[in-house]
C-alpha cells in the first residue's frame, strides 16, 4: 500500500498553468530588484572563433576561458558581458523587456543566454501574476504549448516539462522540487536553429537566486559555460548598463 501511494505520488503531473505559477511565484518571494553574477566563461574550441575575434585574442589547442558578468535588474532587464585578462575589449548581449542590443560584435549564443536568463529569472512582479504572465507571453514567443505539461528525469532529478513531450519540441523544464527552479528552456529561433538554454545546480550555491552553471547548446553542440562565482543581491548599476 505504501509503495501504492509512493507510486501514485510520483506520478502526479501538475498542470502546466500551476508550473508556472509556482515557479514564478517562487522567483517573486526572492524579493530581488538588482542582481550581479560574476564568473567564468567556457567555450568550446569549436565555437571558440567568433569570440576570439569579437576580443581580439587568440585561441589555443583547447576551451577558451574568459570572464563573465550577468547584471540585472529585476524585471526583465539583463546583460552579459564577455572580457579577457589578455584584451581590453568587451562584448555585451543585452536583454530589455524584449528589446536586444549588442555591444561589439553579435554572437547568437551570447544573445540567447541572455534573453533566456532575463526571462526565466529576472522575474519580479509588481501584482499578483504578473511574473506568471510574464512568463507565458515568453513562451508564446517560443511556441511552447502551454497547455502540456509532462514529468522527465533530467540533470540527476524530476522536473516537470512544460509544452508538447516529443523530441525537438519547444519546452520549458522546471525542477519538481520545492523551489520550482527553471531548469532549462529548448526552442527553435526564427531560422529553425534548434538551442537548448540549461540551468544547472542551484544546490551548491549560497543562495538560489542563481544556477551554478548556465549552458548554451546549438542543436548538439556545447556554445558556451557559464560558471557562477559569486553573487551580489544589492549590486549598484548603471541604467546605461541596459
């Protein structure tokens, strides 16, 4: 009987609408207005050119390692800029309520991080539902089927999946835990080009304000890693940041 219950338990599928709820509602309780992540950048050698070029430095045998900063201001605005100790120049992919910008050269994975970050964590509602709302005109925007939800194991844990269940389908993944974290975002852009937008272990991290590591992925291969370092929950920004 136990192992009955156990079962059922676990078979429960929570309706997609209630998913995305919670998971914004638990964005919201954060209480944040401002976040700064620092950390580190890993790009594959095979993706590795167009940053290269974009800072002027040059790329070895193996990953290209730089330094990176998300900064954001809550709601929905995000950047994310690209250095590297053996260049003064920066790249920045920047998200704004909707609106894209970039400084320096344009790299698709940089933009698709930001704009999916910006839109699965920089979620502060100013109403009730407001950061709900937020959320499903972002996956309108995918043509993530709203109105699917399904349980998948991923990244070691059960996580709720929201849109169609077939493979390639535009989705949005969130843990089946009790903070309802994002847990990854996969869509086709305007090209038909297949990206897979990973948030990973927010276990290990002081607080769960942030993912420990962001992934980019195009189609089946890796664009870039993005570690966590630190975070700072009242950073001093600059509105020309955004």
């Amino acid at each position: 009987m136990r192992h009955a219950a156990v079962a059922l338990l676990l078979a429960y599928v929570m309706p997609p609408y209630s998913v995305i709820r919670r998971m914004a509602n638990e964005r919201d309780e954060l209480q944040l207005t401002a976040l700064k992540v620092d950390g580190t950048v890993t790009v594959p050698t095979a993706a590795a050119a167009d940053y290269a070029n974009a800072l002027g430095v040059t790329t070895g045998p193996g990953e290209l390692v730089l330094n990176g900063a998300i900064s954001m201001r809550l709601p929905a605005r995000c950047r994310l800029e690209l250095g590297s100790l053996d260049s003064t120049k920066t790249v920045a992919a920047v998200s704004s309520n909707g609106k894209k910008r970039t400084e320096g050269a344009e790299i698709a994975a940089l933009q698709v991080a930001v704009d999916q970050i910006c839109a699965a964590l920089a979620l502060h509602g100013a109403g009730d539902g407001d950061s709900r709302a937020a959320v499903e005109r972002h996956l309108a925007t995918l043509k993530v089927d709203t109105k699917q939800s399904s349980l998948a194991r991923w990244d070691g844990t059960l996580a709720y999946v929201v849109g169609n269940p077939a493979p390639g389908s535009p989705q949005l993944w969130v843990y089946k835990n009790d903070k309802f974290n994002p847990a990854r975002l996969r869509f086709a852009d305007e090209k038909g080009v297949a990206w897979d937008v990973k948030f990973k272990d927010y276990a290990s991290q002081a607080s769960d304000v942030f993912p420990r590591v962001v992934e980019v992925w195009k189609g089946d291969a890796l664009q870039l890693r993005f570690t966590t370092l630190g975070t700072d929950p009242k950073p001093k920004l600059d509105d020309k940041l955004f």
